[in-house]
C-alpha cells in the first residue's frame, strides 16, 4: 500500500510539472514596446519599417508606453491593426519573438482554434 501511495505521488508531481511547463509554453510571444527596437517592433503584424519607425518617434516623443492600448495613439495603428497585435505586446519583460508574425498566419490559427473549441 505504501508502495501505491508513493507512485501516485510521483505521478501527481509529475502532472503538475507537465501543467506548469505546458502554462508557460502556451504563452504567446511578445515584443516589448518599451525596449523593442525597429527591427524587432517589424515582428509584428501588419508592422514594416515606417510604422516600427512611428512608433519609436512616439516613444521618445512621450515616454514610455504605460499599457499596450496606448498603441492606439501611434498613426497607423487603428482597432484592427491593434487587436492583431495586442497579444504579442508587452510593454515589460523581455522581448520574446524572434519570426515575423503574419496576418494570414494569425487567421489561420484563429480558425483552428475556432474548430478545435467546436470539436470539443
């Protein structure tokens, strides 16, 4: 009995370890609109070299960005570019994106996760 009782132990310890690596892989990644520079701000979508250079201008301009919808203040960047973006911004932590994010990528996976959600 003891012998049970310590492997479902064991298992327990490793389910919850499978869970919280699972948490943190599911993470988007982000770019981090405080510390990101021009090329690294063209990860996101829809974002080439002007609009990553606007955003910079409005950085130095004004500071900081205090949260990711202040975005929304750069010229160029409306609701349906921001929503695109919003989760791979951050604007504290590390910058974590390394490929360009493509729109026709995120649509992708949006219906995918649309059908999975279906099927279940």
């Amino acid at each position: 009995m003891q012998h049970l009782n310590h492997l479902v132990r064991i298992a327990l310890v490793f389910a919850f370890a499978l869970g919280a690596f699972g948490a943190v892989a599911a993470e988007p990644p982000v770019v981090n609109v405080n510390t990101a520079e021009a090329s690294q701000l063209t990860l996101l979508p829809r974002v080439g070299p002007a609009l990553a250079q606007r955003i910079l201008d409005h950085r130095e301009a004004n500071g900081k960005f205090e949260r990711a919808e202040d975005l929304l203040l750069v010229r160029g960047i409306g609701d349906k570019t921001f929503a695109l973006m919003k989760p791979h911004v951050t604007v504290d932590g590390k910058t974590t994106l390394n490929d360009k994010l493509r729109v026709s990528d995120l649509q992708r996976q949006a219906e995918a996760e649309t059908k999975d959600d279906d099927q279940r």
